[in-house]
C-alpha cells in the first residue's frame, strides 16, 4: 500500500482547566489516502474538530498539551518549525470553518483576502492575484465574479460566504481539504450546494478530502470511508458502505437509527441515543459509551481497543461478540422493524 | 458624503448654541457675579457702576445681552475681556491656541505609539509575567495625576537635578513658538509631552491589550492563520486593524478633549499659555468674555472630533458605511 497523504499516529490533546484535565482527544490515529474522503462524524464534543486543528496546529492555547505524531508527506508536523508549518497551510493542507459568518475577515474586500494567502505562497504580482481571485470565484459559482471580488465579506449571504471560504481554501491548490462541519451553520437547501462544489473541486483537482460533521446524512453523501468518534476516541472506522450496512458499534447504531432515510419504511419515531456524551474531565471507566449502551455487560469495564474483529479492515472498539452484534444491529437501528426480518436491499436504493 | 456634511455642520451650530446659551445663564444667575462691579476697579460709586452698566449693555434684558455678546464674538471680534479692557478676547485666544495644539499632538503621538507597542506586547506575551508588569504599570501610569506627575517632573527638572548632565538640556519653563526656535520648542515642550501622555498610555495600553485578547479569538483570525499567513501578518494585518477600530473613536475623542482645553492642569503646572491656561486664568477672574470664547472654541473641537471619528469608523469598518 501507498503511503497515506496524512497519517495520525496515536494523537492525544488535553486541556488544563480549573476543574481538571479535560481529555478532548485520547489517542487518536487515522490515515488518509492520495485522493481518498474521510468523513469523521461525531457528537459535538466528541474531539473531531479539535483532532484535525491539532493537525493544522491551530489551537493556540497555552493550557494545551499535544502528544503523538501526524505525517504529512513525510514530515512529523508537530515537530516542524513555525516557519516550516507555516508553508503547508494552505498550499498543503487547508481547511473550511464551520461558520462562515465570522470566518472572513470583516474589514477587508473577499477578493483581498483571496490575494493574501496567495501571495504568502507565491511569488506573484498583486494583478495576478486578484485575476486569481476572480477565477476562483468563478469556479466556486459566485455570480458577477467580476464585480463582487470587491465586495466586503457583509455584502454577502452565509452560502455565498462559504463558497468564498472555498475558494480561498482551494486557491493554493491544497493536497488535503479539512471541511470542519461546513453545512452545519447553513440553511438545508444551501447544505446540499456546498457539499456538490466540494464534491466537484475534490474530482476536479484530485484533493484529499477529511470532511468533519454530526450528520451521517452528509457523510453517506461524499465520504469514501468512515471514523465514528466518542469522547475523544475513534469507536469504529471503515468503508463507508461497511460503517453504514456493516455498523459494528452501538455508538454508531445510535447515529445511522437517528437520520431518516428513504430506503426503509419510515418510522413512526426516529430513535435517538439516550443520555449524554460523559465530561472529558472524569471519563467511565472502561468504555466511555458503557453508561449509554443498552447492550453493555461485566467486559465493558475495560477499555476496548479499536481493532479489527471480523478480518476484513473493518475497526470497531466494542467487546460484544461480532455474532450477537449481527443479530442486534437491525432491531438497533431500526426498533420498528423488529421481527420483520432483514429489509430487501437493492443496488437502486441505496 | 455632502448630506453627512451639511447634517454634521448643522449639528454643530444647534451644539454651540446650546452651550453658549448655558454658559451665559449659568454665569449671570451665579450669585455674587456682577460684571459692572469688576469692570469698574476698587471702590467705584453708583454713578461709575451706573454708566459701566449703559456702556457695556449691562443694563439691558438678558436674550438682549446674549447676542450682543455672539455679535461681538463672532461677527465682529470685538469681544473686550472684563478684568483687562484693552484685551481683545478673540486674538487672544488665537494666540494661545498653537501652545495648545503643538501640547496635545505631540503627546498624542507619543501616548499612540507607545500604547500600542505595550498593548501589542501583553497581548502577545500573555501567560508570562511580562503581561502583568507592563499592565500594573498602565494602571499606575492611569491612577498618577497630571499635577502630581508635572510637579514632581519640574521639580526634579527645574530644581533638584537640573544641573546634573541628565536634565541640563530642559529650558525654563514657558512655551517657545516653533516659528521663534524649533529646538527649543521642541525641548521645552518634552517633559510636558511626556506628562501629558501617561494616563493616556496606560488607558490606552490596556484597552487595547483587552481588544486584542477578544479579536485573537475570533474565527477570521484562526482563518488567517489557517492561510499559512505570517504570525506577525496575522497580528498586524488581522488582530491589530480590527482592534483599532475601537481604539481610533476613542483617540478622536480624547484627543478632541484635550485640545478643547483639556490639558488645563498640564499647561497650568508647565505655564504654558494655552486654551487650558486662559480658561483656568478666565474663571479665577470670572471673565465671561473669555470664559464664553473659550467654551466655544472647545465645544467646537469636540464636535469637530466626533465628526472625524465617524469618518475614520466608516474608513476602518466596511460594515458601517452607508452604501
């Protein structure tokens, strides 16, 4: 195999507070292939955004503390100067923010703040840059280009902030794209705008993608293959198609069982997962999903590790056996399907 | 841009009047106050105080007075001061005006560049004992008072060390022109300067360390940095511009303030005769004329501020221009 684009090996942050330690990521490690989406879907606070900022190191946080390696090309980025990290963000790796709205500079033109990461990469004339800009604008679908690359970040709507964003994260021909949940702040029908430009541009230059959201729905969407994050931790991590027909954890019963779909009868009642995510500061003993797991028993008191249990590249952190998973996974997800038997799945529906 | 003019002129007459109305009752309702009384010297008789009140208008309705007083204020300059009657109030005040504005532009340059590098420094070296060193000190620069500071400066100046090679440079104190000794001018208004600039530094250091602190944590920030930016781009170019927006409509106040006649305990302890010093001199004498012209200069120095902040708001902030 080829090596990965970016490799986390065993990533850990923790942030001092007055209450304690707060464990936001507890050894992390994932890989993404030339090409290749990764889509990371978790609760909020389930340590996915905090994950791929480390990577970027962009949290600036005295209290923090960053343990563990990521490879980037080789390079460990957490040993490499200011300097140096600096040159990878952007023309290596970029990212989108979740908000749009406060993610642009209020004070400068869009057209400007295009130019600028540019021009910090690039040898190239002002002129160029803003031709640049105006061209990614274009490619990004922002009308009357041409005109607007003037415009202030205000003069335009959240969707149309976010296709700038875009624009500004491609602009350096970036090898690996971070989309930290760039839906989530927008209306549902510009949602499914902005995932398509991503899904072009990712075609289009060939980038990586690692796309971070909450919603399964998206992920099912764009993604090539799948980490469920918990408390800081992956649970399970495969194919897309194996997550979402082969889910061996119950976190992730809990997410597929909460998003409609249109291939199954509709429910009367989307299941939702009981309780609430554990505070990273005192985490259960054990599996830190055990409080909120219907299935769990005396095993669960030690940490499960992720690892592969059924032999075909499929990683799953759950002590129960992949028999008994098999059995529970339907009625799991789909409570009111109980004792109908498996549904027929076709190639159309899926 | 010709609408925001006309409407900020507007305002400042509407302003003006107003204050002077309000100094004028305020003056003649004073108990005690009778102009005739200081015009007529020692001991005068009913008759002399009886014809200072026909020659001035003294004897005439209140309104009636009022605008004798902006006629001869504004229209013909002619305003006579009460306590010396060959002073011309208006020239006078001419001419105290640069003392007063070569005082405050100069500390204000000091105090804007000297709080921005402290600002900028605790903001950046925050989490080391630096940060809080550089912040007590702005707090002690803001809790010193003027006086207190330019007597102490004077007498360490002017007096104890004057002869030591620290301080033998300092003139005597006074005001020189610029047009009369540039170097002099400059030197003697140094310690003054210096002075003046202290509580603002110390204002400013911190609200702008403050500033910063917020603006680091906005989302736009993170995105510059994300770009693969500088870190001192970030700073300046990101955190800082964005941060100055509440320090510029700030300075234009202050500044405005200041020169308004603001700096009275300044040039009154460096004797230098300016707007302040006229002013203080006006009401130990209680000399309406100067006291009136004075409170007019300043009112319209503080509307003229105001109206230039909102230009360099609407220069520094896209958000609030009107489109």
């Amino acid at each position: 195999m080829a090596e990965p684009l970016l490799e986390v090996r065993d990533l850990k942050v923790s942030f001092r507070t007055e209450d304690g330690t707060v464990k936001a990521v507890d050894g992390v490690s994932l890989e993404v292939a030339e090409g290749e989406t990764l889509g990371i879907v978790g609760e909020s606070g389930s340590g996915k955004s905090v994950t791929m900022m480390s990577v970027m190191r962009l949290i600036n946080d005295p209290n923090m503390r960053v343990e563990g390696e990521v490879f980037y090309r080789g390079h460990d980025l957490m040993k490499l100067t200011q300097e140096q990290i600096r040159a990878i963000r952007g023309p290596g790796i970029a990212m989108i923010f979740q908000d749009p709205m406060t993610s642009l500079n209020p004070v400068y033109k869009i057209g400007w703040q295009i130019s600028e990461q540019i021009r910090a990469h690039e040898k190239i004339s002002a002129k160029a840059a803003h031709a640049r800009a105006v061209e990614l604008l274009r490619a990004v679908g922002i009308p009357h280009a041409q005109e607007r690359v003037d415009d202030y970040p205000h003069q335009f709507s959240g969707g149309m902030r976010q296709r700038v964003m875009i624009a500004m994260a491609v602009s350096c021909n970036p090898d690996l794209l971070i989309a930290d949940e760039p839906t989530t702040a927008l209306d549902v029908t510009i949602q499914a705008q902005i995932l398509e430009l991503i899904k072009k541009l990712r075609d289009d230059y060939g980038t990586s993608v690692v796309l971070i959201t909450h919603d399964m729905g998206v992920v099912a969407d764009i993604a090539d293959r799948v980490a469920v994050m918990y408390a800081g931790r992956i649970v399970e991590q495969g194919s897309l198609r194996s997550v979402f027909y082969d889910a061996e954890h119950p976190y992730t019963w809990g997410l597929l069982g909460s998003i409609a779909r249109l291939d199954r009868p509709r429910p009367p009642r989307l299941t939702a997962i009981k309780g609430t995510p554990p505070s990273l500061i005192h985490l259960p003993q054990g599996c830190a999903f055990g409080p909120r797991c219907p299935y769990r028993f005396d095993l669960c008191t030690e940490v499960p590790s992720l690892e592969n249990r059924l032999g075909n590249g499929h990683l799953d952190a759950c002590h129960l056996d992949p028999e008994r998973k098999r059995d529970l996974r339907e009625t799991a997800i789909h409570p009111e399907l109980a004792g109908r038997g498996q549904p027929e799945l076709t190639e159309e529906s899926r | 841009m010709l609408t925001f003019i006309v409407r900020r002129l507007a305002w400042t007459v509407l302003v003006l009047f107003v204050i002077s109305v309000i100094t004028f009752f305020i003056f003649f309702k004073t108990p005690g106050v009778d102009p005739a009384r200081a015009l007529a010297g020692r001991n005068p008789n009913a008759q002399t105080l009886a014809e200072i009140r026909a020659q001035f208008g003294l004897n005439r309705p209140l309104p009636v007075q009022y605008l004798l007083m902006m006629k001869q204020l504004f229209v013909t300059r002619s305003l006579v001061s009460y306590s010396n009657q060959g002073l011309l109030v208006v020239p006078e005040l001419a001419a105290a005006a640069p003392a007063t504005l070569s005082l405050v532009f100069g500390a204000a340059v000091i105090w804007v560049v000297v709080a921005i590098v402290m600002g900028v420094a605790a903001a950046l070296l925050r989490g080391t004992w630096l940060d809080p060193v550089l912040m007590i000190l702005a707090l002690i620069g803001i809790s010193a008072p003027v006086f207190w500071v330019g007597t102490l400066a004077n007498y360490i100046t002017q007096g104890a060390l004057h002869n030591s090679f620290l301080f033998r440079w300092v003139p005597p104190l006074g005001y020189t022109p610029f047009t009369q000794s540039p170097s002099q001018w400059f030197l003697g208004l140094l310690i003054p300067w210096i002075t003046l600039s202290i509580l603002y530094i110390g204002l400013y250091a911190r609200v702008l360390r403050g500033s910063l602190l917020e603006v680091q944590n906005e989302d736009f920030v993170r995105t510059a940095r994300a770009k693969g930016l500088r870190e001192s781009r970030v700073v300046v170019r990101h955190t800082l511009r964005n941060s100055m927006i509440t320090f510029v409509s700030l300075f234009g106040l202050d500044f405005g303030a200041l020169v308004a006649g603001g700096a009275l305990l300044t040039e009154v302890v460096f004797s230098i005769h300016g707007i302040g010093y006229l002013t203080w001199q006006a009401f130990q004498s209680l000399d309406l004329p100067t006291i009136m012209a004075t409170v007019v200069f300043g009112a319209f120095f503080i509307v003229l501020a105001n109206a230039l902040v909102d230009v360099a708001y609407a220069w520094l902030d896209p958000r609030v221009r009107p489109t």
